[in-house]
C-alpha cells in the first residue's frame, strides 16, 4: 500500500506539473499573438493610396479640376488665357455616395483659388491652392482627413502638348484600418511633384515622379514614419514603392 500511495502521490505531481506547464504555454502563446499597435508597412501604403482616389476627393480629382479651369479658359471661344492674367478665380465641388452595397462611401468638399500669373500679357503659371475637407469608407479603410494642395500649371503655350504640374499635395485625418489588425491612427501624407506631365486634350496624367511620406501615431501612441517614391505610368495608375515593397495606385475603380 505504500508503494501505492507513493507512486499515485508521483503521479499527482506529475499531472499538476503538466497543466502549469500547458498553462503557461498558453499564457505564453497569447502574449506572442497580443497587438503591439504598431502600424504595418501595408496600412500605411493603404493610407498613402487612398490619397489619390478620385472618390476621395484625393490628389487626382484636385490636379485634374485644376487643370480643367486652365483647359477651359485656354478654349473658350469667348476669349483666350491671356484674358485671365491676373483674374481671381474660385470654385468650391462637393461630392458624395452612400452605395453600401459596394462598400464605397465618400464625402468631400473642395474650393479651388487660383490666378494666372502673366508678363507682357504672355501666360507664365497658374497657381492654385486647393483646400478642403474629405471622407471615405472603403473596403479597406476609412478615413477622415483635412486637404492641402498647391498645384502650380506650367506649359500652357500653345505649341505645347503637355501642361507641367508642380504641386505640394497634403492630406491629414484620421484612419481606421480594415486590414491586418485593424489599426486605428492619425497620420499627415504628403506628396510632392515638380515634373508631373498631363495631356492637354484627356487631361491624364502621362508620366512623372513624386516623393511620398508619411507620418502619424497609432491609438495606442505608437509613432510612425515612412518615406518613398511613386511613379506615374501614364494608364490611370502608378507605381508606389516603400520600405522595399511595391504597391499598385489606381484611381480609376
């Protein structure tokens, strides 16, 4: 009977042994899989892509009123650009959609000031300054943000094909990620082009490059910043590179 009672006693403590040890791999494993509210690479590459959406009131719908202001007046059967030298003009667009059967809601209003800048009479630059208020909720992300833009038009003489865009394009708000963990942060996207070239008659952007960055924190006060490039190909899209990883921008849905 001794030996008995030893070895269920051995037994006891081996068991007991056992559930500690399953119970700290448990504890261990749910640690491991905790969010560290530390914002993705791709959430962020999301939030700088989702800043050229047309339905977001992003940076395409911005250059491309721009440009439809500077395209009108230059064939207007009334008059020519050089009318314009020196001529305030502004222009507030709101847009909105509430198609929840396809995820895509947006909300945006957007006024545009501008003034062509003229010597002897002779056209030079259209400089315009864009700013506004836009939202979205997509499939992958929604978003409340604040818009900045200063789009400056050059090649506007006749003999040329192209208009030459510069601009300084800046979008701030706050985001809910709807991929990966799902993050929550605020974050301020800038976008920066001096050699963005648009077709005079389609009015699409053709080619050109940009610098991209962004920066912000996550809810749970984690900061972040990441910097890169981005790629117009001239077919409604561009090619966005950051941290290494490339991603597709297209603002034709």
């Amino acid at each position: 009977m001794k030996t008995h009672r030893q070895s269920w006693h051995v037994r006891k403590i081996a068991l007991s042994l056992a559930l500690i040890s399953g119970l700290a791999l448990i504890v261990f494993s749910c640690k491991k899989d905790e969010d560290d509210g530390v914002i993705t690479s791709d959430e962020m590459a999301e939030a700088v892509v989702q800043s050229f959406s047309s339905q977001g009131g992003g940076l395409v719908v911005q250059t491309n009123a721009a440009l439809s202001v500077v395209s009108a007046a230059n064939t207007d059967n009334t008059g020519k650009l050089a009318d314009q030298c020196g001529v305030p003009y502004e222009k507030t667009k709101t847009s909105a959609n509430t198609d929840t059967a396809t995820y895509y809601i947006w909300s945006y209003g957007i006024t545009w000031s501008g003034m062509l800048t003229c010597t002897e009479q002779v056209p030079t630059q259209y400089e315009f300054k864009a700013t506004g208020r836009a939202l979205y909720d997509f499939p992958r992300m929604s978003s409340d943000d604040s818009v900045n833009n200063k789009i400056v038009v050059t090649g506007l003489s006749n003999d040329s094909t192209f208009y030459k865009v510069s601009q300084t394009y800046i979008r701030t708000g706050t985001q809910q990620s709807k991929i990966g963990k799902m993050h929550k942060f605020t974050s301020t996207v800038t976008v920066s082009s001096t050699n963005m070239y648009v077709n005079k008659t389609t009015l699409r952007i053709t080619s050109g490059t940009a610098t991209v960055n962004i920066k912000g924190e996550s809810s749970s006060g984690k900061s972040f910043t990441l910097s890169g490039t981005l790629t117009f190909s001239g077919n409604d899209a561009a090619s966005l590179v950051l941290n290494d990883t490339k991603y597709t921008v297209s603002w034709i849905r």
